[in-house]
C-alpha cells in the first residue's frame, strides 16, 4: 500500500536536476507551514495516522521538526481532526494550531486550538453544526473579509 510521507524537494534549475528527501518515516497528510516567512520551515504541521496503528483513519495531527527529525502527536481516536491551520507567532513557529475535530459519537463538530509548541489542549470550541471530515479551510481575520 502506498501511504503518504513528507518529503523535501530540491530543484536545481541551472543542473536541471531534482532531488528528493524523505523527512520523517509517518504516514502524513494535508502538511502546513506557518505562512510567514520565506524558505524551508522547521516545523510541518500535518494530519496523521496514530503510532499504535490501531486505526484505519487518520485521527491524529502531528508536528514534525525538520532539524531535527523529532516529532510530536495529538491523537483524537475515535474522533477525526481535519486539516492543522498553523496560526504564526512570528518567526518559523506556530503559536497556535487549529483543527475542526468531528466527534462521531456526539455527531458533532469542534474546533480545536492546539499550542504549537508542544500540541497540547489549549482550547475547545463546539460548533453549531457538524461540517464535513475532510473539509479544507483557511482563517482569516473578520476585517480582511469587511466584518468587524
């Protein structure tokens, strides 16, 4: 079976070459950096597959540094987390990491705000109505779409 990994591609116009690079050996999805900045980020958010392998869906996020190779895993089995929106501090770092989390026992959705830094709970938000699991999303502020 073909799963999903982070790699890193390196393009050389000039020798008109490109090069790949596995940066972690888990499964991963949706992968998002912090949108600051220019260049390669150290830290890629992504939606995963849990360590123990007990599940079949991809329940977790996960953090990968790229300098390091080390990575952090929030799982939410039997729960699935959508798509991690890394919310930028400044620099390279994420302050905060938000997810849409379709509880499926309640039949319902949250929005969950995970700290960057260690993906830890820092907050839950229970939405009105359930969206979609997989359904993609970008955040932005009220004043950028004419709101107050």
């Amino acid at each position: 079976m073909l799963a999903p990994k982070i790699e890193r591609l390196t393009i050389d116009p000039v020798a008109g070459t490109c090069r790949t690079r596995p940066l972690g050996p888990r499964i991963a999805e949706l992968p998002r950096v912090a949108p600051d900045g220019d260049g390669p980020r150290r830290y890629i958010f992504s939606l995963g597959a849990p360590p123990s392998g007990r599940a079949p869906f991809l329940t977790c996020i996960q953090r990968l540094d790229t300098q390091t190779g080390a990575d952090l895993v929030q799982e939410f089995h039997p729960d699935l987390p959508g798509e991690p929106i890394p919310v930028p501090r400044g620099s390279d770092e994420a302050a905060w990491v938000l997810t849409l989390v379709y509880r499926a026992t309640a039949r319902r959705m949250d929005l969950v705000m995970l700290r960057g830094a260690d993906l830890g709970l820092q907050a839950v938000l229970p939405l009105p109505h359930a969206t979609p699991p997989g359904f993609h999303g970008t955040w932005v502020e009220a004043a950028v779409l004419g709101g107050s």
